[in-house]
C-alpha cells in the first residue's frame, strides 16, 4: 500500500493493522521484513541551469540528476532518422568506499541506465539530435542503479522530452529463495556467494512493458522469475508518487 503525500513523497509497507512497518531516518538503520520499502523521495527541477533534472532517495541512497538536450549533433553529414541517447553516472567521491573498483561501476550503471531508459523515449521525435543524461550518486547505500533510472526518468521528463511512459525502478536482494526488496548495504553488495543475486527492474506501469531485467550474481531461472514479478508489483505501487512529482512541478511553474 502506498500513501501519496506532498514532497518528499514516502512509499511505505503497512502491516495488516494499518500500521507502518518501514522507515529510514538519516544514517540510522532500522530492522526491515524481507518484502518492505524504504522510504522514497522524488524531486524535479534541483538543477536550473539544464533542460531538466531531479533528485532520488532511496533510504539513503541518494541521486541527483541533469539531462541536457536534445541538441543538434555536430556531423551534419550523418542524417540519423531518431535521437542519440548518452548516459553517464558517476559516483561522488565520498560515496563509494572501494575507489579501485568505482570506474568500473561507473561503467556498467551507465550501460545499464541507457539500456532501461532509451526504449521509454520517443526517439523518432528527435531526429539528428543528442539527448545526454548525467547522473551523480552521492551515497550509495544498496539500490543505486534503481535509484539512477528512477532519478533519469524524472529528469527527462522534467526537460520535456516526449516519452511513451515513465519508468519505475526496483532492486531485490535473492539469497536462495529468500527475496528481500529495495536492499540496502551489505545486503545489495554481497551478491560473490554461491546462490545469491540482485536483481534490478525496469518497468512501465501504464503500457506494462519490461525495459531491463538485470541480473549479477547466481540463482535460478524461477527466483529469477519470482522476484522480478515481486519488482513489478511495487514498480505499479511506485508509479503514482512518480506522476505526483511531475504534476507538482507542473503547478509550480504555472
């Protein structure tokens, strides 16, 4: 169950007794069920001088994001019927303990953020042009590629730029069989034992669609399967502070 507030908006679990059973309140670390949320925060327009941008918290987890563009690409003797999609995360230095290791991830979040961003973009709108997306996390604390496709879903919008639907992100932690959603520390990072993984979801609420499904670690096809199903469920629970953010910002600028 979701409750729809004014900014920040927060995605809580509640238990059977109506009570909330998931929060995260700055660094401290609050014992969460397998299947609750921490709290989410959505905010457009953090960066003025772009096109667009917005901000994502995941628990502490935190991204900030900016897209410039479209802009006309230099070559003009290149005629290229849709747009060109450029994406780059980055990690702030305070954020990530193990700095040999960061440019790498660095790499792979920004392979993986274009991959589960450019099919949700109407590209064939924007032809001949360059559409950049420039992501920063400042704290990385489980989740992080969850929170750069929500954080660049945003920012798109924000710019303008047409999309078929926005995108919702969800990350779920597999140890065996056991699925815990949205982790946070070592329980997204420790995923170099024999049956774990994280699996992180892209997905489209309105239209149904699945834009990314990746998957580090070891498990099987059916926990695979099982938690990717548990991510489009509350990807759909997500989905609505996402619109809110949007129509906030929208009111603000009338």
């Amino acid at each position: 169950m979701c409750e729809n507030l004014s900014i920040p908006f927060l995605l809580q679990q509640y238990s059977k007794n109506g009570k909330p059973i998931s929060s995260t309140s700055g660094k401290k670390t609050v014992v969460r069920d397998d299947r609750q949320c921490r709290t989410l925060y959505l905010k457009c327009g953090m960066v003025t001088q772009t096109e667009g941008s917005a901000y994502a918290e995941m628990g502490t987890t935190k991204v900030v994001g900016s897209v410039i563009g479209p802009r006309e690409l230099q070559r003009r003797d290149d005629f290229r019927p849709k747009g060109t999609l450029k994406c780059q995360v980055k990690f702030a230095k305070f954020s990530h303990q193990n700095r040999l290791t960061v440019e790498d991830l660095e790499r792979d979040y920004s392979n993986q953020v274009a991959s589960a961003v450019e099919p949700a973009i109407v590209l064939s709108k924007y032809p001949k042009t360059l559409i950049e997306i420039h992501l920063l996390v400042l704290e990385n604390d489980g989740s992080t590629l969850a929170a750069c496709i929500l954080c660049a879903s945003l920012a798109l919008a924000d710019a303008g730029i047409e999309l078929y639907d926005m995108l919702t992100a969800v990350s779920v932690r597999a140890i065996g069989d056991r699925l815990i959603v949205d982790p946070a520390g070592e329980e997204a990072t420790r995923v170099e034992e024999a049956g774990t993984a994280l699996i992180t979801v892209a997905y489209m609420a309105r239209l149904h669609q699945t834009t990314l499904i990746d998957l580090k670690g070891d498990t099987s096809v059916k926990v695979v399967l099982d938690a990717s199903k548990l991510a489009v469920d509350l990807c759909h629970q997500i989905d609505p502070l996402v619109q809110q953010a949007l129509l906030d910002i929208e009111q603000l600028d009338e």
